[in-house]
C-alpha cells in the first residue's frame, strides 16, 4: 500500500500524542485543534485496519500493535524535525523559540542572567521561560532545554553537562550564638537542619581518603531552593548550599562556613532536550553559550 503524505502528516500526529499522552497535549505542541488531532488517529486507524489507542475519558494507552506503529513513527517525526533543524543552519542569523525550563534558585541566580546576555547576542531567538522546582516533562510541555541538577533519566532524552556546582556548609551568626560550630562529621547529627526537599539528607564529606556519610534532620523542610537558604540565613538551622549561592551571604557576613577542610559532593548541572531538537542551531549556540558563561562566572567566585 502506497503511503500518502496525508497519512504521513497522521503519522507525525499520532507519534506526537503517544508522547504528550493525550490528544490535547498534542494538539497544542503542533498547533491544530483537539479536533483535528482526532480526526487523523480516526482516519490512521481505519486505513490500516487496526485499533492503535485504547482511550478511556482520562487516559490512552497504546495496544499492541500502537507501540510497534509508535517506534515507526517516532523516527519519521524526529527526521522531520532534523531535517527543518538543518535548514536553520543556513541561515545568517539564528531565528526562532526556545522553550527553556530550569529550578526557580538557579533560574534567577544564574540562568536569567544568562538568557539576558545570550538574548542581547541572538536578538531574534525569542525565549519561553520556566522557572519551577517541579521536574517537567520534557516531551509533553515541548520544552526545547531543562537546566537540572541530576543526571538524565529518561532515555528518550539527551543530556549534556554544563557546569559542576561546588556546595559548602552554612549556618547563620545568629544560629552559632545559640549552638556549638561544628567541627568534625559526627558532630553534624546533633545539629538542626533545613531540609531541601528535593536532595538526600544524607550529607557526603571527604577529608583526605577519608569519606563520611551523615544522615540529618529539621524542623524544616522547604521544596525550594532559596526558601532553604532563607532559612538558614534566619538562624533555623545548618544548611548544604552550593557555593555560588552562599558565597555573597558569606561576603555579606549573614552565613558562616563550617568544616571548611572538608569537600562535600558536587552538584553537577545538565541541559537536557529531546533526540529531535539536538541538530537544532539556535539550540546548540544556547548550550554552548551557557557552558561558557557558567564557567566564567563560576570562575569568579574560586
């Protein structure tokens, strides 16, 4: 059977809301209505005679055969976007969105900044941003880069590092004149804390070849980056707080260091983005222009 381009275009469709889950996802990202998104999985499935999406008022999921069909899909779509990527190489001057979604404390300690100056230079890449705490789905939102603080995942995704974040101990004026300073491991257990909802409360020192591995708690737990070091700025309790956000609170005299002979484990900072945007120009100059910044800024501070 002869494969028309009408089919081909209910092809991309279908694969784009296998991946963002619903037909209304789908319909957003690729700008028709959830009508039409209907229309062409109703007309794919009657050409080939066979049922893709079992759907239900709250979900879909994919049959047997859907998933086989899927895979086909997905790479005809993924070539499609490569190839309208390519085109963009041509062109003098970099055009276009790019959706970029990134934790709220790094987002405007770092990133914003970033943006600015990479916006500044690219004046016609215009840019969607998303400052959450939240780990966003990257394939549903159609997020072009998520800035985060983990390795990847999600093997449907590509990653590149773009800086190591170096995190150091903290603790307010206010909270050492009401409590001994800490000044081995095993001391730190008997300490308050605020807790970062979003990392381990186990803290990991080195000192020498020697690795200590201490398990803490608090009376306050915060999902957010920069309500935790607020905390901590309060006298509530110890914090791990990557350095380039504590060092101006240092400087400032509103946080105090502890155990500074000791190393404490990195936060290593990834851009992640979908298989189909990786030949993207506009895409590629962001990444390497954030990798750039970061460590100028980074370099700064040590």
């Amino acid at each position: 059977m002869d494969i028309s381009f009408e089919q081909l275009k209910s092809m991309v469709v279908f694969a784009q809301v296998v991946e963002h889950g619903s037909f209304s996802g789908a319909a957003k990202q690729i700008g028709l209505t959830r009508a039409v998104v209907s229309y062409h999985i109703k007309k794919l499935e009657a050409q080939l005679g066979i049922k893709l999406l079992n759907r239900s008022t709250r979900s879909l999921a994919l049959t047997d055969a859907g998933k086989d069909y899927y895979e086909r899909c997905r790479i005809i779509a993924e070539q499609a976007q490569a190839a309208q990527n390519q085109i963009e190489n041509y062109r003098n001057e970099p055009i276009g969105t790019l959706k970029i979604t990134c934790p709220v404390n790094v987002g405007l300690t770092m990133v914003v900044p970033a943006l600015s100056e990479f916006r500044h230079r690219y004046p016609k890449i215009e840019l969607d941003v998303i400052l959450t705490d939240d780990v966003v789905n990257i394939l549903q939102e159609g997020i072009d880069l998520a800035i985060r603080g983990a390795p990847l995942a999600d093997s449907n995704l590509q990653a590149t590092k773009l800086c190591t974040l170096n995190t150091c101990l903290c603790g307010a004026p206010s909270y050492f004149l009401k409590h001994s300073r800490p000044t081995s491991p095993t001391e730190l257990e008997q300490h308050d804390w605020v807790i970062y909802q979003l990392a381990s409360n186990v803290i990991d020192l080195k000192k020498g070849n020697r690795n200590f591995s201490i398990k803490v708690k608090g009376a306050i737990r915060a999902n957010n980056a920069t309500a935790r070091t607020a905390f901590v700025e309060s006298g509530h309790g110890l914090g791990r707080i990557p350095y380039y956000d504590a060092w101006p609170k240092i400087q400032a005299g509103t946080l105090e260091q502890v155990l500074t002979d000791y190393t404490f484990k990195d936060i290593h900072v990834y851009g992640v983005f979908p298989p189909g945007t990786a030949s993207s120009r506009k895409l590629r100059l962001l990444i390497d222009f954030l990798k750039d910044y970061f460590e100028k800024e980074l370099n700064k501070i040590f």
